[in-house]
C-alpha cells in the first residue's frame, strides 16, 4: 500500500510506463460528452470518472486473477483504448456482458455532471472549490465520500453511486478552479483525501491574488505568490478587491476588476481563460479520480467495491413470494429454482452478486431480506413455509415495491402468488419505480383470473383484480404468467433462463392479430433462441426463413424443442438458429402473450437529457425519462461491440431508432442515430422533437442497423418508457441529514405540452414528518411552479438509514393522463462516524454482507454479518494501492 503523499516516481515502474500514455488530446471538464460541441477536444467530467474507474477495474483484474481463465496481462492493455466490453471478456470470458458495469459508471457520471445543473448544487462554491472556500471544500467532499461508504455498506449502491458522483465532481473541479497546477504541481494534493491534515499555504482574505486581464485568453494573470487559490464565480459570494475571478462569458464577476479568470475547464477561451492547462488539469484530476476509487476499494474491500460498480455480467436473483396457506406449491418451486441457480452457478461468472427475498401476506409483507452470500439466502428462503392467511387480496404490491427499493437495477424480479393485489393503488407508483430503477418484474401467477372456487374471500372480486399486475409487467418489459399448482415447478424454470444475458427480439405486430402472423428477425449474434407463450391456446406454427415449419407437437422438431407445461408452451430453437425471418402463428381464445428471447452481448442502454447550451457549464442535464411537449435528446450507448457474426467483420453499427406507442405497437415515429465520440465508445444520439412526444403515456425504442456482413439488425429496450406530462426536478440538500434535523427540499415543476392543473402528493418512507408549500398547482404552457418542503427526521430515527421520498403529480380532473412520480434518495448519518466509518478504521471487509431490513424501508435496522480484516489503525483515505493510469477513451 503506498501513501496519498508518495511520489509517482515510487509508484512502480508500470505507472511510470502508463503515464506516458495518459490523456490523449483528442479525448471537458464540462458535465459529459454532450458538452463537446462547445468545447471540442475537451476532457469532461464524465471522461475522467469512467476512465478512472476503468483504470482501477483493470488494477483489480490484474491483482485478483480469474479462478478458470487465463490471467490478464498488463502489457496486452499498453497503447490501446480501454474499453468494459474488452476487459469483461478477457476476465469472465467472451459474450460476458458489460451492461451493468456500464450502467453503474453511467449512475456515478450522471451524478457528477448533474451537480452543475441541480438548484441546489450548481451554485454552492463549496461544492465546487469556488470563491477561495477550500477547507470548506474538502469538508464537503470528504462528507460525500463517508457517504458513499455507509450507503454502498447498506447495500443501497444507487444511492452510493450518486453520493461518489458529488464527491467526483468536488475533487476534478479542484484541479481546474484553483492554481494547483499554476503552482507547477505535477502530482494530486495529497491532503485533499486525508482528512486529518490542514491544508497548508491558503490565501487569505487580504491578500491579492490576480492582475487584471481584458482578454479572453489570461495566461499571465496570476500574482507572482505560492499560495493556494481559487477563482470567484457570479455574485455570491460577492468578489473581494485584487481576488480572481473563474471566468468566462457567464461569471458575471468576471467583468469587475480584476478581470479574466482562471478556470481550466475546457479548450475554449470563451469559457475557461486558463484553457491552455487544460489538459495539465485534467491529468492531475484524473490521478486523483483514480486514488478516490482506490481508496473506496480498499475500505469496501474488493466484493464491495465491485457491488458498488457492478463489476460482474451476473443479475441478481430477486424473488417476492406470498407465504398464505394456499402457496406451498409456489414456495416449493421457488426453492427449487434458487438452489438450482445457486448449485450451477457457484464460483462462476454468472453467479448473483445479490440476492433479495420480500415475503407477504395479508395484512402485512415483508421484512426484506438481501445478502451477497447464497448460503444465507438459501438459509432464510428455507425457513418461509405457507401458513395461515388462504383467503383474498394480498399486499402484493406492498412487497413488491419493497423489492424494488432493495433490487439492484437492471435486475429481475420474480413475483410468486395466487392471490389479487389488496393495495392496486400503488400500481402507478410501483409502474414509474420499475422504470426508474429498470426492474423487469415477471408475475408467476397460480390463479386463473376467471375462477370463482378456491381461496376463501372477504368481498366479491373484480374478474379484472389482476390488472395491476398486467400494468406493471407491461411498464418493467415483464409478464403476468397463469399457470397450474401441478405446473408451477416447470413454468419456474424460467427464472433461472431469465437471469441470463436474454434479450426480447421485437415482433411485427407486438400484439396478436388474429388470422395474421407474428414476425421476428434472427441475426448472427444471437444464440439459445426461446419462443414462450401462455394462454388458451389451441394450436400455432413456427416457420424459419427457409420455410421449414414446427407445429405444436411436444418433442424435438425440424426447429427444436418443444415443451409444455398446462397452458405455458416453450421452444428453444436449434443452434445456430437460421438468420433471416421467422414467423409465428397462434390460434387462440381470449389473448394468448407471445415472447422470443436470445441470448446475445449485443444490446444497449439508453439515457434522456436536455441540452444546456446557454450556461457556464453547457453539457446535458440529465433526465429519468421524457417530457411531453420538450424537445429532448437520446442517449443511446451500445454494449458488446466486439461481437461478430464471421471473424473479420467490420462492427455492428445502428442507424436510426423506432419510438412506438406502448402496448397497440402503433410507429410514433423514426429517428437517426448519430455517433458521439469515438465509434468505439457506442455512443449515439437522436434529437427527438416536440411533436414526437406530445402525447404523456409508455413508449418503446427499437435500434435498427446492420451487422458487420451487411446482415439486418434489430434491437428493442428491455423496458418501455413514459412520456411524463410534466417535468419535476426534485432535490435535497447537498449532504447527508442527521437525527434531530429539518432539512430543506425543492421541487419545480413545469409543463410544455398543455396547461395543467395538478395535485401533489408526498409520502416519505420511513413515516418523517413533512411540511410543503404546494398542494395544488396550476402550471400554464411553458411554466414553472417551484416549491419548498421541509422534511423533519426525528432524534429517534437511526443512523445510516436511508429514506425515500417521493412526490406525484397528478391532474385534477379525470384523465387519460398518467401521474408523474420523483423519487429521491436521501442518507440519515450520525454527526459522528460510527465505529465501522471511522477514518482508521480496518481497511478491508472481505466478508459477504447480509442484511435485513424492516417491511419499510429503512436500513438503519440492518444487521450486517460478515468479518473485517485487514491492516488495523490505517486512515481511511491514508493509503492507496498501486495506481494504475491508461490513456482512455472511456468505456
């Protein structure tokens, strides 16, 4: 382990060979990618955060080799881009998908850029090393960083991962809003991450720091001192006599003498009249970067540190079950199912790195249960047995959002019961956090929806009471499967098919219609092809592009095998199944579900943002998802680009993207896809206008391109996503809360489609008591209504416990229009670390973590099991392991 304070020249021969290769010129610290059509040539905060965490993944591959795969070398890594998709195939194996990885560096960049965008952020100077406020500057940062810790050890990694992003942003800013690099310093400050030091040689009030400069460009406008600054930015606080200012077209101190300023945050003059350092700056806050995340590693261990990033191509196994009397069957299969997934997958690659269990019966649910460890699982799904209850609805989807909350994104969720939902009025609710989360929730369900005999009920039930469940299977990309007690063991199966690297195959049309087939295209890079359908169904065909057909008939086929389980059939089709078109006829009563699933590397995330062009920090702010009426961009980054159909074809590339209406399939419109960056980063982008999203309500994304052979491509997102009819912007303080506290909130909300008059409605979980200013609200075209809540945590409520706090949006007059819910995050810590959080506190956990948590959501009630090892007594941001640098054009 080597000290923050250690030289680079004692940091091993590797580093001083990788240094030579750090930061190409082509590669701002603006916000993201976005904000290089201001700056081209700029490095931005998004380019430092995933390159560094890409450098100390690989640090992590190097030093922990792979139990049954070939080590990684180092030197295979020299003079190239480092990309995930790269580095998960040579540690976990060819096809290994990097989709979680990178939509866990997305989570922490995204926060990162979002701090020069939120109210309460983008103006703090304490957040962003401004106004000479250093010591207060480190404070915050090093309060984002504990933060970060106590969330990723509660196992709440979203939250942790948008706690680093703040932190991130605070220690890159440093290097471009002060004079470190002016001073000529070639290496990170070393007390910035060392709590326990006072930073030394800081300006004070009374002493000058600047000259004046009236050009763009201001090379030589520092004072001839060796103390440590920083630059002032707009009017507070306001700019002291001789002080500097950051500078550029939008500091409106800038314009008081002395004029100019100093920020580095670009290429361009305009914006950042140091601009010539930038690249010095941006290779200081690179290193540093790379040391934060060393540092997180070491605390959290390497078990931890890749939850905190997802460093795995596994999901996680999640599973919601109804423990009333009538649901032994049900609980049975889903113990079969666990063990027979922990069994095959053990030591592996595709092992889950999380297992969550949420029972629920009536009138409770929960507590739920997650652990990293499978033994523990299996230990506490062994102990749940049906008793009781037997009669109907259940708190169904009480559990179910428990889940939610616990579940890592990008997960599936595996719902067991026979019973109708008690409280459907958290459908809308539960809908928005499955997207928000990007959950596919799959309802296994031993009840048919038309059965009058069975569970004993307390009132007469709707013939649709399971139409919550069909909502939100629509809105997470899941399904509602009917099926049989004497069937439930086989249908189940599926679970341990879905936590594979599955991708949906769109089909034309996406529902059934009677008298016309369904069509669905295979490409190259598509293996393990299943076809599933559940219904009344009486017979159907499957036919290939050679026209070669496959009936019903249980068995193998001239296609491939063919199951059936009561009312669920499943064919997997042959490999290598034929490229082209395939089609598939079902006759049916009532309105049989058809799904194909494959197995591929090659899929994609997408993101939703507004451009910010007319600010300090142009870039993309930002979105969870689209607004009516807003003209907003698409994100799309491709994963598994190194897939080929035949050695030596050219990349599979995208050319345009399909948005259309969720669940009828009718086309909204086409869109063209442009790339952003380097071609082997993924990235794409589409402008989609107004007009195309005018209408609030689910939509799907389809990509459509070619393959390196000239052979059709088609992908569609594993989730829909709504169109809100409004747009609320919701955030709280920039740190973390403390028992005995009324923190501050703020909630805008604006419309860009119609007028809109709406109620707003708030819950907390736990129950903290909340006070607004805003109940109703009436938001004309292009307007904004803010608002301000006060959120009270008692003395009572325990450290390192998280809340949620969500607000929804709902018209006031009856509507097709759906509610627009906020979600947001928040950390309750003791004013003093707990002995775990310590700063010389053991510096590795080597343990799995097991936690439980009470029916609301409320870690503060874990109970982590597990050991700490490690070298006692060493500072917890005091020592870093061997730096690893590459020249990187990020993931």
């Amino acid at each position: 382990m080597l000290s923050a304070e250690a030289p680079l020249s004692h940091q091993g021969p590797s580093v001083l060979l990788l240094l030579q290769l750090l930061l190409s010129p082509t590669s701002a610290f603006f916000p993201n990618i976005w904000s290089l059509l201001a700056a081209p040539g700029s490095v931005t905060h998004q380019d430092l955060t995933e390159e560094a965490a890409l450098n100390v993944t690989l640090q992590l591959f190097l030093e922990q080799p792979p139990p049954d795969r070939p080590p990684l070398r180092l030197e295979d890594y020299l003079g190239r881009t480092l990309l995930a998709d790269d580095l998960f195939a040579a540690y976990f194996g060819p096809a290994s998908p990097s989709r979680r990885f990178r939509a866990a560096l997305g989570e922490v960049s995204r926060a990162n850029a979002a701090q020069d965008f939120l109210p309460t952020s983008r103006n703090d100077p304490d957040l962003h090393f401004d106004a000479e406020r250093l010591s207060q500057g480190r404070t915050r940062l090093m309060g984002a960083l504990q933060e970060t810790l106590v969330a990723a050890r509660a196992l709440d990694h979203t939250l942790a991962r948008q706690r680093l992003g703040a932190a991130l942003h605070a220690l890159q800013d440093f290097y471009s809003h002060s004079n470190w690099v002016e001073l000529g310093e070639q290496q990170p400050y070393p007390h910035l991450l060392w709590p326990r030091q006072e930073l030394w040689s800081l300006a004070q009030v009374g002493n000058p720091t600047c000259t004046d400069c009236e050009e763009l460009s201001c090379p030589g406008n520092l004072l001839g001192f060796t103390l440590l600054t920083s630059g002032y930015f707009g009017t507070h606080p306001p700019k002291p006599p001789g002080k500097c200012s950051h500078g550029g077209h939008f500091d409106q101190s800038s314009s008081q003498p002395p004029r100019g300023g100093i920020n580095k945050d670009s290429t361009s003059p305009g914006f950042s009249p140091h601009h010539m350092l930038h690249l010095q700056a941006a290779k200081l806050a690179l290193l540093a970067s790379i040391q934060a995340f060393t540092l997180l590693r070491s605390r959290l261990g390497d078990s931890g540190f890749s939850r905190l990033l997802d460093i795995t191509p596994a999901s996680s196994l999640s599973f919601v079950l109804d423990t009333t009397g009538s649901m032994g069957e049900e609980i049975n299969a889903a113990k079969i199912q666990a063990r027979h997934i922990m069994e095959q997958r053990q030591g592996g690659p595709m092992e889950p790195s999380h297992y969550i269990l949420v029972p629920f019966h009536d009138p409770g649910f929960g507590p739920v249960f997650t652990t990293s460890d499978p033994d523990s699982f299996w230990q506490q799904l062994n102990e749940i047995h049906a008793l009781g209850g037997g009669d109907e609805p259940e708190m169904c989807l009480s559990a179910l959002e428990l889940a939610l909350l616990h579940t890592p994104p990008l997960s599936d969720i595996f719902v067991f019961t026979d019973a109708s939902p008690k409280d459907a009025f958290l459908t809308n609710r539960v809908e928005s956090l499955s997207q928000e989360r990007r959950c596919r929730v799959t309802f296994l369900v031993t009840e048919d929806p038309s059965r009058v005999q069975g569970r004993a009920r307390r009132e007469i039930l709707s013939p649709v009471r399971f139409e919550p469940y069909e909502a939100v299977a629509l809105a997470s990309g899941g399904e509602v499967i009917f099926t049989k007690d004497q069937h439930i063991r086989d249908v189940a199966a599926i679970v341990g098919e879905s936590m594979a690297a599955l991708v949906t195959l769109p089909l034309e049309p996406p529902v059934i219609v009677p008298g016309k087939p369904l069509v669905f295209s295979v490409d190259g890079l598509l293996q393990k092809v299943t076809v599933r359908m559940h219904g009344e169904i009486s017979s159907f065909w499957i036919k290939n592009p050679a026209g070669v057909f496959q009936s019903q008939e249980e068995g193998v086929g001239p296609l491939g095998h063919t199951h059936r389980f009561g009312q669920f059939w499943m064919v997997t089709l042959t490999d290598p199944p034929q490229r082209g078109t395939w089609e598939i006829q079902v006759t049916a009563e009532g309105t049989p579900r058809v799904r194909v699933q494959a197995q591929t590397s090659l899929d994609f995330l997408f993101h939703f943002g507004i451009p910010m062009e007319d600010g300090p920090h142009p870039g993309l702010y930002p979105l969870t998802q689209p607004v009516a009426g807003l003209q907003t961009q698409l994100l799309v980054e491709v994963t598994g680009l190194g897939s080929r159909g035949n050695p030596g074809d050219s990349p599979p590339q995208f050319s345009h993207v399909i948005l259309r209406r969720v669940p009828e399939g009718a086309k909204l419109g086409q869109v063209p896809l442009e790339p952003l960056g380097p071609p082997e980063r993924g990235l794409l982008t589409a402008s989609l206008p107004p007009t195309l999203l005018s209408t609030p309500g689910p939509l799907s994304l389809e990509l459509i391109g070619q393959d390196g052979g000239g052979q059709g491509l088609h992908r569609i997102a594993p989730q829909p996503c709504t169109v809100a009819p409004v747009l609320l912007e919701f955030s709280g303080p920039p740190g973390f809360l403390t028992p005995g506290s009324k923190a501050p909130l703020s909630l805008r909300i604006a419309s860009f489609s119609v007028p809109q008059d709406l109620d707003i409605r708030i819950s907390v979980n736990p129950s903290f008591a909340l006070t607004s200013n805003l109940s109703r609200v009436r938001v004309g075209l292009n307007e904004s209504a803010w608002g301000r809540l006060w959120l009270e945590v008692p003395d009572s409520a325990a450290p390192d416990s998280v809340v949620m706090v969500t607000v929804t949006a709902l018209g006031q007059e009856v509507s097709l229009m759906p509610p627009t819910h906020a979600f947001l995050r928040l950390l309750v810590l003791a004013l003093a670390p707990g002995p775990q959080d310590q700063l010389s506190a053991p510096a590795y956990s080597s343990g799995p973590v097991v936690t439980t948590a009470t029916p609301v959501f409320h870690p503060s009630t874990l109970v982590t099991q597990g050991r700490a090892g490690g070298k006692a007594g060493s500072p917890w941001w005091g020592t870093v392991g061997g730096v690893l640098l590459l020249s990187l054009a990020a993931c």
